[in-house]
C-alpha cells in the first residue's frame, strides 16, 4: 500500500467524520452515527462497505469470532465507531485485533 494514498484517504474520512461530528454534535448514540457517516462518505463518493464480518484465522483454522467491523472504506480503512467519553484502551485495540484476526 501506498502510504501517501492511505494518509490522504484518512484524512479524507477524519473530515467527513468532523462534519457529522459539526452537523449533530456530541452526544449521538451509536446507532444513529454510521448512518450519518455512511452517507457523507457515499457524497464523497468512497467506496465502503458496512456491517462487515471479519473473518479470524488462527495458524491454519478459520475461526467464526463474532468480529464485525463497523465500515470498511476502500477495503483499506477500518472505522470502529464510537459514542462514548472517555475512549478506553479497550476501544483502540479492538480494530488492532480486527487487523491481526483478518491477517
């Protein structure tokens, strides 16, 4: 991957994430988030899938986890999204394990 593209698409999705963030303010719950944000990337026209299984393998087993990652962009960036104060370490690791299970 290309780290120049990968840091130009990220900042791309921050921007589209502070707009949700300006248009509704801070307190939405989680569920009505992903709708707002899935629909400011489909005007940015990136391309994203939701709701995505995320398969584990552990040496040479493929393992069911429960792992659903929230929004994939580009099949490149994964987005956990959040609606809570304080952010935990147990809120970042979660998308470093989704990397580690999808290899």
């Amino acid at each position: 991957m290309n780290e120049a593209l990968d840091n130009e698409l990220t900042y791309r999705i921050t921007g589209l994430a502070i707009q949700v963030h300006k248009h509704l303010g801070p307190g939405l719950l989680k569920k009505g988030l992903p709708y707002s944000l899935r629909h400011e990337l489909a005007q940015a026209e990136l391309p994203f899938e939701s709701q995505v299984p995320v398969p584990g393998l552990y040496r040479d087993t493929a393992l069911d986890c429960g792992c659903i990652a929230d929004i994939i962009v580009e099949k490149r960036v994964i987005l956990e999204l959040k609606s809570v104060e304080p952010i935990l370490s147990l809120h970042e690791v979660q998308p470093l394990t989704y990397l580690r299970l999808a290899g």
